[in-house]
C-alpha cells in the first residue's frame, strides 16, 4: 500500500517525502503548453465514501494521485474495505460488514471524512466519528449535517470528542430544509436517504457539478434520485444498492489552477479534459482581468495580458465563483494594474494566507470578510509558508511571476489537492524544483 505512505514514488519514478520536503520557484519564464486535468477531488472523496453502501467490488477511474485520495482510503480501510491502485484507477472491495467508526487521528486530516456518518447509518444503524479536520479555514459547523440526519430519524451524542449516532429503526424518509447550500450536507444527507425508507426532499441542496456527478454514481449503484444540480433534490429510498463502475468529471479547481498559471506569467495555457462551463464565472472574472480566453467541449486556453487588470469578485455557492479558486485569483491580482475588492463568503478564515503573500511584496489589507489587493508592479521571492491546499497553489504561482527564488514549505498541503504539481508546471517551462526541506541552506 505504497500509495498510502507519506514517501513514495511520483509518475516519473522520483521519490518524494511529502512530510520534509518544499518547493524552489525561480519566477520570471511565462508558461506555455497544454496540461490535461484529472478526476475532481471533491468527487473522488465523497464517491469512495459512497461505496460503502454497496459490499461487492467497485472499480473507478481518473482518479488523482493525491494525498487526500490515499488518506480517505486509509479511512475506508480502517472502515473494513479494501483499496488497490493500478495507475489511475481505483479499486475498493467493500466486505458485508463494516467497522461503523472513523477515528480521530484519520479525521482530523481530512474534513471530507465526516460524510461516512450518511452511509454508515443507512448501511448498519450506528456511526462513530471524530469530529473533522482538514484545512484550518475558520468554522465550519457540521450542525446542518446532524440536523438533516436527525430528522430522518437518527439520534446523536458527543462523547470525549467522538460523535456517535444510531438510528436503530434506520433512517426514513422526510422533508429537509437547509439554512445554506451546504455541500458536505448535501452530499451526507444524499448518502443517507438513498437507503432510507421511504421518499426524502432536500430543499436549498448545494447545486455544484460534484453533487451532479455524486448522485450519476449512486444512480448506477441503483439509487433513485431526481434534481441533482438544482436546489430540490429527491430521492426515493430502495433495499439495496450494488457495486458499480464510474469515471470521475473533471477537476475544475485543478483546471482554474493552471488557469492562473499562464495568466499570471503573461503565458500562453491550453487545459484539456477539462469542463469549460464548471469555471463559467472564474472564467468571466480572468477575461475582465485582460486574459484573451478560447474554449470549446473538453478545453480551454488562456493567454494571459503583460499585467492584469484589477477585478472584483464575491465568493458564492455555485454557479458563483469558487471560494478555492479566490487565493489564486489573489495571487494574480497583487500584480494587477489597481485595487481589487474580494469578499469571502464562505469561510471566515480563507485570507490567513495573506501574511505570506505581503513577504512577497504584495499589498493586501483584509478586514472581517473583505480584502483589498492594491496590485504592485512586481513580487519578489522569498521563503513562504503553505497554510493550506489553494493558499499553498496561490503562493507557487505568485512564485512565477516574482523576481528571484522564493522557497515554498509545508507543501504536504499542495499535494492533497494537486498530483505531481510541480512535474506540470514544468511540463508548461516554469523553473521550479521539490527538494528535501533544508536543502538548500
């Protein structure tokens, strides 16, 4: 299970150690080429979850080579299943009975995990679960999550840290309402009402293409569920679901990623295996930032301007724009033209990243939910810190357009969300290198 150990071999057979090692960015080289984009990782996690609803053989494909992806395997395998990798694909044998428990020091990486509650209940009755972790982002209170599941008949009680919940009768069927378009609730409360007696309704659901593509997959494991992707989802709860084979969509945040990549270097980027529409306001905001952009069914280019325009934007459940594409966009706006205005809607912590971009040179002022980026003409580099998956992105790519070297560390963070980040960047001709942390002093 090589896959799921923190040193390990990347897909040019270099070996890594993602617990000691950063990232050497010498910026200045615009980027140019094509990247494809693997499986959405926001997909990948919450799929695996879901075929712990159905004991047999489960096969899926596009898979990311991330750390997130080894972690939730190492969940499911604690669970009872067992994961075997062959490149991108993933196969998960899930046994008749499961180990209905995700303990602390699995959960407290990953946030993701906290969807297990949903099938664990509908499969066995009772659940077991610390409370999350993952990136350090602010709150993000799971009480709309125990609140839906409560209503389908589940009881829950927090003891020494560990959230245990039954649901001896099993879960039925009923109307949720949520406060938000939460989509962790969403997607635990669609796992849990797939098997649940009776019809559920999930008013105000979260509409993002990864809870479309959640329930294409349940769909094929036999569930039956109508309005995936718009705010009032049904499901009709049946006996039993069966194993199934599934290849995930896209990665959006990866594809905008590399986006922001040609366009902060003036370069020129094609992403392909891509769904253009998953970015359509990403895509708007980069084209008023003075990015020539061109599309067509599986791609998209961006040919990025000398130096950005300044832009605003809000942060907004989708259709809106993404709140783990805002550090990114930061990025590209420090060395904009002018002032951007950026509200945080969604986390109450997402700027902690900041700090670090002001090291670089930036001009950046945050108050409560807002920042102000008044853009420079230039970054320099320096040694930076990655507090969490997009703010470690963000400061690579701040990295390609600053002058000089600028050490990236904690980049553990990066590798949960980006597979072999920095073989892509130099497929695309940036000058960066991973090295063991301390190499080079």
């Amino acid at each position: 299970m090589g896959r799921f150990e923190p040193v390990g071999r990347n897909e040019r057979g270099q070996t890594y150690n993602w617990q000691m090692e950063e990232i050497v960015v010498t910026g200045g080289r615009q980027l140019k080429g094509s990247v494809a984009v693997l499986g959405a990782k926001n997909a990948v996690l919450k799929q695996m979850v879901a075929m712990l609803l159905a004991p047999g053989t489960h096969l899926l494909h596009n898979v990311p080579g991330i750390l997130d992806v080894a972690l939730m395997g190492r969940v499911l395998e604690h669970i009872g299943a067992t994961c075997s990798f062959d490149g991108h694909a993933l196969t998960v044998e899930v046994p008749d009975q499961l180990r209905p428990e995700a303990p602390l020091d699995l959960v407290r990486q990953m946030r993701a995990s906290i969807v297990v509650l949903g099938p664990l209940l509908a499969r066995g009755g009772v659940a077991r679960v610390a409370l999350p972790g993952g990136d350090d982002l602010g709150a993000r209170p799971i009480d709309m999550h125990i609140d839906g599941l409560r209503k389908m008949g589940a009881q829950f009680e927090l003891e020494h840290g560990m959230l245990i919940a039954g649901a001896p009768g099993g879960l039925v069927g009923t109307e949720i309402g949520l406060e938000f378009p939460s989509v962790g609730a969403t997607e635990n409360l669609l796992l849990g009402a797939v098997l649940a007696n009776g019809e559920t309704t999930v008013h105000n659901a979260a509409r993002e293409p990864e809870i479309e593509d959640l329930a294409v997959f349940l769909v094929k494991m036999g569930a039956r569920i109508q309005g995936a992707g718009t705010s009032t989802i049904t499901v009709e709860g049946v006996e039993a679901l069966q194993p199934t084979t599934h290849e995930f969509l896209a990665d959006r945040l990866e594809a905008g990623t590399y986006a922001v990549a040609g366009a902060i270097t003036g370069g020129e980027v094609r992403i392909e295996r891509c769904i253009p529409d998953h970015l359509r306001m990403e895509l708007r905001k980069l084209t008023d930032s003075g990015c020539i952009i061109e599309r067509g069914d599986d791609w998209f280019s961006v040919i990025g301007p000398d130096r950005p325009g300044p832009v605003d934007f809000a942060t907004l459940p989708f259709p809106g724009f993404h709140t783990d594409m805002q550090p990114q966009m930061v990025a590209l706006l420090s060395v904009s033209s002018g002032t951007s205005v950026i509200t945080e809607n969604i986390y109450d912590a997402r700027f902690r990243y900041a700090g670090e971009l002001m090291r670089m040179g930036a001009d950046i002022t945050t108050e409560w939910q807002h920042a102000v980026i008044r853009g420079v003409e230039k970054l320099s580099g320096c040694p930076v810190i990655a507090p969490d998956i997009r703010a470690g992105a963000s400061l690579v790519l701040a990295a390609l357009r600053a002058e000089g070297e600028t050490v990236v560390g904690d980049v553990h963070h990066i590798d949960r969300g980006y597979e072999d980040f920095v073989g892509r960047l130099q497929s695309l001709g940036a000058q960066l290198e991973r090295r063991q942390a301390g190499a080079g002093t």
